[in-house]
C-alpha cells in the first residue's frame, strides 16, 4: 500500500498537472476525462460536485490502470465521503481546506490528501497533519508571489496552485516553487460547447509548459 501512494505522488510530481473536472454533467465529465488522458494527463481529479461523481470514479477506476491514470476525488469535504471516494477507486483526496478527520482517514488507508490551504498557518497545520502536497487555494487571489513567499521559510512544503492557473502563467507558478499545478476551467472549458479536442491540446500544451519551465 506504502509502494501505490509513493506512485500516486509520483505520477503528479513528475507530471507536474493535475486536470481538474468540476461539470453539471456527468456524461460530460466521462468526454473530458478522455480527452485529458488523450493529451497525457497523468493525473485527474473528478470533484464531488459533478452529478454522480461516486459512479464516475469507479467507472474510470476499471477502465485504467493505475499504470495509465492517477485518479483522485475533489471538494472531499469530510472523512465519509473520503471513505466512499477510496472505496470506489480513487487513488488520492483532494479537500478545499484542511479536515484533520480526512487527514487521518487517508493516512490510515494510505492514500495521498492533498487540502487547500492559503495562508502560512494552514500551511504548517495541513503538513503536521500529514498532507502529501498543499493545495494552495485560491490561487487566483493569491497568486504566484504566496507561493514564493511560502517556500521561503518552508521550503520541505510542497505547495500545488488551484485557481487561476493557464497555460500563459503555468512556468511562472512552477518557477515559484509549485511541485504542481491543479488546472480546472482553463483546461476544460471547450467541454462546454462540445470542442473536446481543444481539451486534448491544452493538456499537452500544460505538460510541455511545465516541462521547459522545470529545465530552466
């Protein structure tokens, strides 16, 4: 069990991206998961706020491998939801703020807990708390300079940016210290007028950002 969480980790590190599919359709979520994979995504996270969201994890959980796809859970706001997500495939949890009750659920079963945090302090306490990577949220009103700030005095955090994240500013929050990058509507938002391709592109389009940014 300790050898799959160090994958999962693994899988996002090293991609560095996390898709992020946040919908009110659960067809629809099943399209841009595909299409995320399609670009090589190597990790994705399907939110409880998509209709059905319990079915779609497990459906995606038999249709790939954990060789071909890290599949996570988001907006996990307490350790009952957490369970029913593990139980139904996912490989890691994905919380808006820290819920030290997931936290420990998830160190019990030994999937990786990624919780938001936006300030120092909820920084400190999500990692004394047994956080993989910090979820720094929301981003787009933080901004790229937290995360630099942040890594300052606590340069062992591994921090992940959710919100306000694009392509255009991607190297920047890696060149900031980000470990990741989690990338929800400016990745998927071609979902909503059917242009699934555009999805496809921008995954790649993501990777290969992250990719030059980390050789600089």
């Amino acid at each position: 069990m300790a050898y799959a969480k160090l994958h999962v980790l693994s899988r996002i590190t090293e991609s560095g991206l996390v898709a992020i599919v946040r919908t009110d359709n659960s067809d629809q979520a099943s399209r841009i998961v595909e299409a995320c994979v399609d670009g090589g995504a190597a990790a994705i996270e399907i939110t409880f706020t998509v209709p059905r969201a319990t079915a779609i994890i497990e459906e995606l959980a038999k249709r790939f491998s954990t060789r071909e796809l890290a599949l996570g859970a988001g907006t996990v706001l307490d350790p009952e939801t957490a369970r029913i997500a593990v139980l139904a495939g996912a490989q890691f949890v994905v919380s808006p703020s820290l819920n030290t009750a997931t936290a420990r659920l998830c160190n019990r079963c030994q999937i990786p807990y990624l919780p938001g945090a936006g300030t120092i302090r909820e920084i400190v306490e999500a990692m004394e708390a047994g956080a993989d990577i910090i979820k720094v949220f929301p981003g787009e009103t933080l901004g790229r300079a937290f995360v630099k700030a942040a890594k300052a005095p606590l340069p062992q955090a591994s921090l992940m940016p959710t919100g306000g994240v694009s392509v255009d500013n991607a190297a920047e929050w890696i060149a900031a210290g980000s470990v990741a990058l989690g990338v929800g509507g400016n990745l998927t938002a071609g979902a909503k007028t059917g242009d699934f391709k555009s999805i496809t592109d921008l995954t790649r389009r993501f990777i290969s950002a992250i990719k030059e940014a980390r050789q600089r």
